[in-house]
C-alpha cells in the first residue's frame, strides 16, 4: 500500500488511515487518539544543508485531522482538535483548536 508506518511508532487508538498511498510517518513521531491522516503526506524529521539529521520527529495531539499531500517536518507540536488542510506545509508549533492551511502553514481558524 505504500504506507510507511514503523511499528516503533507511537500512536494512540482509534488510528484512520484514509487512501494510504504515499504515506510516510517518522518512526520517532508520537501521534495521539483519534488521528486521521490522508494519501501522500509526510510526517518527519529535517536534514541540515550537509545532510545530517537535526531534528526530533513531531509530536501530534488527539483528536487530530491531516489532509492529503501535506507535509509536518521538524521538532514540533501539534496540539489536540486540530485540522490540516490538504497541501498544507507544517514547520512550526500549532495551538489546540486550530485550523490550518497552506504553505507555510497559516491558522485561519481557532477557539
């Protein structure tokens, strides 16, 4: 199915994973309850220019929404009730309760 999901990685119940394809999650990457995750999204660590790994893998709240072909690169948090829109870019912290969208991530929503 083209889904890389190692079995070191952290992830709470209720797991959906919706057309698989492409999908790839750092093994180091701690995932919540009730994550959804959608086709050809990355969820990883970052390479410096010398191609050396730099970083620590996301840390993802519960109740989390990842649309398709999006990316969440780096030592970051994202917090519970949150949505990804599709193509989204995620390099920084996102609040509980957001709703984000674009590249670089932007919240166009919270509560």
């Amino acid at each position: 199915m083209c889904v890389e999901l190692s079995w070191k990685t952290s992830v709470g119940p209720g797991l959906s994973i919706w057309h698989g394809s492409g999908l790839v999650i750092h093994p180091d990457t701690v995932i919540g309850n009730n994550f959804t995750v959608r086709q050809c999204t990355t969820i990883g660590i970052k390479q410096d220019a010398n191609g050396n790994y730099c970083s620590s893998a996301p840390v993802i709240g519960n109740n989390v929404d990842i649309g398709c072909n999006s990316v969440i690169i780096g030592p970051l948090n994202i917090g519970n009730n949150v949505k990804i829109g599709a193509g989204t870019v995620v390099v920084k912290h996102i609040p509980e309760n957001a709703t984000v969208v674009g590249n670089p991530a932007r919240i166009i929503s919270s509560s």
